[in-house]
C-alpha cells in the first residue's frame, strides 16, 4: 500500500457532549444521533433528521390549515 | 504497551547504503553524538517509521518545494534507490514483529512522499495493530525534536490551540460542530414566484395591512383568500367602479384592469420562446414501405398489371376455373388457347398483382407522411420562435418593438440585453435552416408519381429528411440558449411595463390569486423552514455551551499533567506552569497561563499571566517538553524518543531531568532512547541507571558517503574493566603500556563512583560523575581513602595499585604483567566489595 497511514480513529468525546446536555432537547438528540456512528455518515444521518424536523413542522402546519 | 526491540535505518537522510542498527535490549537507550553526526536523522528515521513522514517539512519549510527529495541520502548512488527504516516491534502480547517502510517516493516540489509499511512481511496502513497508537496531527508521533518541541511555542495561536486539542483529540467535537454546521447550512428557506409576489405585495404600503398578517400564525387556505380578497379590495378601491363584493369578481375585474392599463405597452410577450415539440424523425416502417413499392415497381409487367381485371374475369368463368383439359379462349375464341398450364399461369400473375395494389395502397399514405413531416417541423419551429420574429420592419413599428426599444426598457438591466441579442441571429439562421431543409424535403415528395416510384426518389427523399432532422436539432439548440438569455430580460421588461402601466401591485395579487395553493404550501414550508431553523440555532448554542464545559474539563486535566511534567523539570520556582484555559468558547484560541509567586520557592499568592508573555526561552523550552511528555503519557505511547531535550544552556535542569524526568518516565514503563549531544549527560544518565540493563552508542559521521555509524559502547565501569581485560598477561611493552592505561581508567572511575556513592548515601542525590570530569587519581585518592574501611588492607591494595599503573601513564618502565595482573584482580574485588550490585549487571554487549 503506497501510503502514510490512516487517520487516528477519533476518541469517544460524543458521550460526555451528550452528558452535557438536557435529554429530549434537539441538541441531545443531534448528538445522540452521531454517538457511535461512522464519521463518514455523519452529515447524511444529520441531513436525514433536518429532513424528518421539516417535514414534521410542515405536516403540522398543514394539519392545522386544514 | 508496544516496545521496540531494534531499529535498523538505510539511505534515510543522513545513513549512508550500511544499515545502522541500533538494539534496545533494556528501558533506556542512550546515544550520544556530537552535533552533526545523524542523531536528528536517526529520530527522524523512528518518526518515519510510525508515521510515513517527517514533520520537519510541515513546521520549517516555508514552500514545501524546500522539502524535494529531503528523505534519501543525497549520497547515494543514483542506482540504490533503497530507503527503508526497519524495526523489530514487541506488541503488547509480547509477541516479536518485524516492521518495514520502504520510501517509495521522496518529497517532490508539489507533493507529499509515499512509501510502503509491512508487518511481518504483510502491506499495513499504520502500526496500530501493534499497539503503536499515534497522536493526531501535527505531532503524531511520540519523537522530541528541537523543532518539534518548540512548535508548541513558535506556532501562531490558532495552531497552537490546535496542538493543544490534538493533545487532548478533541477533533471528534470539532467535527460534530461541523456536521451540525453543516446541516444548518444547508437548511434553505424556500422560494418560489408566489412567495416573492407576497413579499413584494407585503413591501407596498397599500398592501401591507392586507398580507402582513400571512406572515404570523398557521398559514390556512382562508386566511391566504381573505388577504388576497383584502388586498384585491384595497387596489380597486383606488379606482372608479365599485369593488365588486366576491373574491372571484375582484380577480376578474383585476385581470380586466390590467388589461386596459397595458394595453399598447411593449409586447413583451413576443420576446417570449414557445414550446419545442421534440422531432421523433420518421418511422423506419413508412421508409420500408417506400423502398418495398418502388422495388416491385421496377419488376412489375405492367401490360399484365393493366390485364389484371380481365383475367380475374376470364378465370371466374366456370369452364375455365374449372378446365382440367385445354379450352377455348372466351375473350377471343381461339380454339384450345387455355390450357390447365396456361390457367394455373393467369392465377399467379393475379396473385402478384394482388400484393402490388397491397404495397401501393402502403406506399400512398406513406408518402403523405413524409410530406407532412416536413410541414410539422416547419409549423413547430415557427410557432416555438419568438414572435418578434415573424414581424417584418412595418410590424415592428407599428408594435413598437426594436431592440434599442428593449434597452430602453431594460434600464439599468440593460446588461442583460447582450447575451439576448446575440442569440438572436443564430436563432433565426437555424430557423432558415429548418425552413430550407422542409422546402428540400417536400420539393423531392411533390415530384413523386407514385406508380412509378423509384429507389433513388426514395434516397433522396431518406437523405432530405436526414437533413431536416439535423436542422431541427440545430434549431432545438439555439432556441434552448435564446431562453437561458431570454429568463432575465422578459421578467425585467414584464415588471418595467407593469411599473409604467401601474398594474405591478395588482399583478402581483392576481399571480397570488391564480397559486392560491402554491402560496399556501410555499407559505407552510417557510414557515417550517424558519421554525426548524430557530430550533437548530438554539440547539447549536446549546452544543457550544457543552462543549465549551467538556473543554474547560478537558483542558483543566491536560493541564495539570503538564504541569506535573513541569514541576519534575522546575521544582519550586517562583514562575511556573499555571494551566491551560480556553479564551472564548475555545474554538480558535487557548490561553497557557504562567503562575507568578512573590515567593522564591514558588509559594505564596500567586498572579496569572499568558506563558508567551512572561516565560524566558528556558522556560518555554521546558513547557515544550512538558507538553510533549503529557501527550506521550496521555497517549500510552509504549517508547519515547528524545533528541537533546534540555537544551546545553539549561544546564541547571539537566540533573533534575535525568533524575526525575527520566526516572518517571522508567517508572510509567515508558522505553526511553535519549539523544543528546552532551557527553556529560549521556555519561552522568549511564551512572544514574547503571542499575538497569541500558542500552549505550556513539554516533559518528567521519565520511558522509557512508553515513553516521552507530556504535554500541558503554561508560561504565565494567565496560572499563572489560576493555583492560584482553591486555591481562602480555608481556609486550607496548601491550603492557596499553594495560596500564586501561586499568587507570578503571581505577579513576572505580574512585569516582565510590565517592559519588557516599554522596549520595549522605543524602547529596544532585552529585553526578561530571562533577570530577579532570580529576586525576592522584587527586581522587585522598577523597577515596577514607571509604575503604571494610577491610583494613583496602587503603593499600588501592595505594599500590595507583603506584603500579602511574608509570604506565608516563615515559617510564612499564608495569609487569604480573602486576597488572594482580591490579586487575583487586579491582574487580573492589567493584564487589564496595559498590555491589550497582554494578553487577553488565552494561554493554
């Protein structure tokens, strides 16, 4: 393999971020969300969630313009 | 944890085609070398080792072109391109692996080197499997370097605090930031033309009361028809007539209103491109039928064709159809003319001409298909083209359109009118060429009788149709680029009439009356855009204060163990490593504080101060090495290597380095191969640990083609002992000479660590051996006499044994062998009898 070397594997500092935060509130919930997950799948699994809040405001919106 | 049980290095930097190879049976290594002799290169050998590169280039070079081909010896022969550090690498199993990066290519002016690592002969990314864990960038692996240890305080602030979090690897929250940055991003707040009518229609001072209210609440269906309807009211009211009481009324009264307020304005509308009907071409099947009747055409016989009826009628005639014998003919009479033979000949011949009419009958429509192709792309690109320009120059004077017109109009879009106008021309040239491929193609099909359809009437109509789908395609394209220009200009010109009309406002409404569920939705996904947004906002806040306490923990540990490191090198002093604190959330910037006590041993109220500020160049140092032994330590780094960690200036906190640094450092079972340029520190570190098995060289570089040779030699006095013993019992003057020199030497270093010995037992632990670097035995000797009390005939075995070997120094009788014989004997029962087990173990190979 004509390389250097592979990135360090990141270190677990996601867990005390959660701890640090209320539980129920989005911003535990966004990192809950990345705790244990690939980096590389961060921003899709980040993308998807912003996705699911849109919808759920938007359905909401519409449920009450009915 | 990984420890190393060698290294080897060839063709790296400074080591010439000879692999050095350096064996590290015990805790410690100790090289010394003058300056210049490869002890950097031999570091950074270790560095590339582990890590693929040397981070020289990264913190000295100011281009990285300063770097191109830095790694192979510049002396070595173009031929031996072999550059490979190698190194037996003991996991934390216990288990022996041999490792090997080969430099596959050097550092080029723009680009990095590669090179190739294998673990037992197997191709690996890193050496993590081993149990080797490297930090992360910039200083990822566990090597000190002058360069290295002041990066720490050299860097700009930012990467300092870089150092610091990638002491502490906190990238992962770095990069949680920034995912969650990025999300919010790429939260964007919806558009669509109905939105921007209602933000225009909510700027209008008429109008705001009516649609402001859009901009609050639940977007409902009637709260969007009451606004709508209410601003309709409003923009009528100004008018003559009555507004109407129903809301469809007002739209219409509205359309109604702009019409005649617009009416003789610029025909924007020409300007406008219409749809394209896509050219499908013509179908293989109508060119098949073609080509199939023009084929039988030129085979067909035609007088039998034209006898066609005739024969029909003569074969239903019974005793014809029927004959099985020759009859006469019915039509002329001549007697016997039909035959069976010639029957059965009138039934083909009918047959075949059955399918001529079958083909004709295909060929007819098929035809008109070609003709009407070439209509259809004429009729569709004209009606795709802007009107402008079917106008001829009476037209557009009489519509008022020119193209100075559309300028005016522009206004300060004028810029605009540029790529418009130049699509122009090619738009009309391909429209020629559509109409002039059409006119081909219907020219070749009106000249077409179709019973005496030709192949070659059939090429050419094939090749005329090849040609006008090919002019369409032209067309399609130059139509697609007028649109792209066209976008901006008729927006602008639309709003410019609408502005000279004064129908602006009640345009807009009506666009909001014709997208009522549009709007609506568009007004439901703003809605929940900005109610996402504001939660994301918040969320982030939140995730920043976190972080920031997660720091201020972080950074709090971090600091104490560097000042733990800081405090082994610099007990008691009145300026000090205070710790580590984040300036602001920490994102960009640390702050490394320096504590300052009014007391000389560093006691008392103390005042905080930036390190960078108030430190001295020692005292920067010292934080360098601090910070490099924290992260070693934090990052379980099996070995450490050190190349002249305490500066030859610092020489007040050599001792404490050799005696508590390194001391700690043994003690975490941390591998240690010290490089220093010192000879005193690297004799003085031999005697501190002469209990432990060490590992001790000496580094040269006398030809650089060949590179630095490392050789393994010991300081102590066993190696002393060892190398006077191959003289034992010659009888050779010069041998004996020789002898006498070595057993002196041993003699002075038996004398110095007998002294140093009680010094420290008395409690003095700072005495080193350096301290009587000059002393001659003449000199040690009344210092030694009073410690040789075990035995009381001690003091004279020693008093003759300095008798003995001082000829030997000088141009005297040499002693005999038997003398040095006897000599050498005592002095291994003094190294016995008085400094033991200290010495017992021997310390080199």
């Amino acid at each position: 393999m004509a390389a250097t070397h592979d990135p360090v594997p990141l270190p677990d500092n996601l867990a005390a971020l959660a701890a640090q935060l209320a539980p129920g509130a989005l911003a535990h919930d966004l990192v809950s969300l990345l705790v244990d997950r690939d980096p590389d799948e961060w921003n899709d699994a980040l993308a998807t969630r912003v996705r699911a809040l849109l919808d759920a405001e938007a359905a909401g919106l519409r449920d009450g313009s009915a | 944890m990984a420890r190393l049980n060698w290294i080897e290095v060839r063709g790296f930097r400074a080591f010439g085609p000879g692999p050095q190879r350096v064996c590290l049976t015990g805790p410690m290594a100790l090289v010394w070398g003058p300056n210049s002799q490869g002890k950097t290169s031999f570091a950074e050998a270790i560095e590339f080792l582990l890590t693929g590169k040397t981070v020289r280039r990264e913190f000295l070079s100011s281009a990285t072109r300063e770097f191109a081909d830095s790694l192979r010896n510049a002396h070595l022969p173009d031929s031996d391109r072999r550059v490979e550090v190698s190194a037996e690498i003991v996991d934390a199993a216990g288990v022996a692996h041999a490792v090997r990066r080969v430099l596959d290519a050097d550092y080029s002016p723009s680009s990095a080197c590669s090179s190739t690592l294998r673990i037992d002969g197997a191709v690996a990314s890193d050496l993590s499997s081993l149990g080797v864990r490297l930090s992360l960038p910039p200083l990822e692996a566990p090597v000190l370097m002058q360069h290295t240890m002041r990066y720490v305080l050299s860097a700009k602030p930012q990467d300092r605090t870089d150092y610091f979090k990638a002491l502490l690897e906190l990238a992962d929250l770095e990069a949680v930031r920034g995912a969650i940055d990025r999300a919010r991003s790429s939260l964007r707040a919806p558009t669509s033309p109905a939105l921007e009518a209602l933000a225009r229609c909510q700027g209008q001072a008429v109008l705001t009361s009516a649609f402001q209210p859009l901009g609050a609440g639940a977007p409902t269906q009637r709260r969007v028809l009451d606004s709508i309807s209410d601003g309709l009211e409003r923009l009528l009211s100004a008018g003559p007539d009555p507004v109407p009481s129903s809301h469809e009324d007002r739209v219409a009264v509205a359309r109604r209103l702009i019409e005649e307020r617009e009416r003789g304005a610029f025909p924007v509308d020409a300007l406008r491109a219409g749809t394209l009907v896509a050219a499908t071409g013509i179908d293989a099947a109508i060119w098949q039928a073609l080509d199939h009747f023009a084929t039988l055409v030129a085979g067909v016989d035609q007088e039998a064709s034209r006898l066609a009826e005739l024969f029909t009628a003569v074969l239903r005639i019974p005793t014809v159809g029927a004959a099985s014998g020759p009859v006469d003919c019915p039509v002329c009479q001549t007697p016997n003319a039909l035959h069976p033979a010639r029957i059965a000949e009138l039934r083909q011949h009918l047959e075949e001409s059955a399918a001529f009419r079958t083909a004709r009958a295909e060929a007819l429509p098929a035809l008109r298909r070609v003709t009407e192709f070439a209509d259809d792309a004429q009729r569709n690109v004209f009606g795709s083209c802007p009107a402008f320009l079917g106008w001829d120059d009476p037209e557009r004077a009489r519509r008022g359109f020119s193209e100075e017109a559309v300028i005016e109009m522009l206004g300060s879009a004028s810029a605009f009118a540029r790529p418009w106008s130049e699509r122009i021309a090619p738009l009309r040239d391909s429209l020629a060429g559509v109409a002039a491929s059409a006119a081909g193609l219907r020219q070749i099909t009106g000249g077409i009788n179709v019973d005496a359809l030709r192949a070659e009437q059939v090429g050419a109509a094939r090749v005329a149709a090849a040609a006008l789908v090919g002019a369409l395609s032209a067309f399609a394209s130059t139509l697609t680029a007028y649109r792209g220009a066209q976008g901006p200009v008729v927006a602008t010109l639309e709003a410019e009439v609408a502005r000279r009309s004064q129908t602006t406002a009640l345009r807009d409404v009506v666009l909001l009356a014709d997208q009522v569920a549009p709007l609506l939705e568009s007004l439901v996904l703003a809605r929940a855009h900005d109610q996402v947004a504001s939660k994301l906002d918040r969320a982030v806040r939140e995730i920043d204060a976190a972080t920031g306490r997660v720091l201020d923990a972080k950074f709090d540990a971090l600091g104490d163990e560097v000042g733990r490191w800081w405090s082994l090198l610099r007990p008691e002093e009145p300026t000090s490593f205070a710790g580590i604190q984040r300036a602001g959330t920490g994102r960009r910037y640390i702050d490394l504080k320096a504590k300052l006590s009014p007391e000389a041993d560093g006691s008392g109220a103390h005042a905080l101060r930036d390190v960078v500020a108030v430190f001295s160049d020692s005292q920067l140092n010292c934080l360098g090495l601090a910070a490099f032994l924290a992260r070693t330590v934090r990052a379980g780094a099996g070995f450490v290597v050190l190349d002249d960690p305490v500066p030859a200036s610092d020489d007040e906190h050599r001792a404490f380095f050799l005696e508590r640094v390194l001391g700690e450092l043994l003690a975490s079972s941390c591998q240690v191969i010290l490089l220093t340029h010192e000879q005193r520190t690297w004799k003085d570190a031999q005697l501190r640990y002469q209990h432990l098995p060490l590992n001790v060289f000496q580094i040269a570089l006398d030809d650089p083609r060949l590179g630095p040779i490392i050789e393994e030699t010991a300081d102590t006095l066993d190696a002393a002992l060892n190398r006077a013993r191959p003289y034992i019992g010659r009888n050779h003057p010069d041998v004996r000479k020789t002898a006498a020199e070595r057993r002196r030497d041993a003699t002075e270093r038996l004398c110095k660590l007998l002294i140093l010995q009680d010094l420290h037992a008395s409690g003095n632990r700072s005495a080193n051996l350096s301290d009587y670097d000059g002393k001659n035995l003449g000199q040690l000797f009344p210092l030694v006499e009073p410690l040789l009390t075990r035995d009381p005939s001690d003091s004279g075995k020693l008093r003759v044994i300095a008798a003995q070997l001082n000829p030997g120094n000088h141009d005297d009788t040499t002693p005999s062998a038997a003398d040095l014989k006897v000599s050498y004997g005592n002095l291994k029962a003094f190294r016995r009898d008085y400094l033991g087990a200290a010495t017992a173990a021997p310390a080199s190979a």
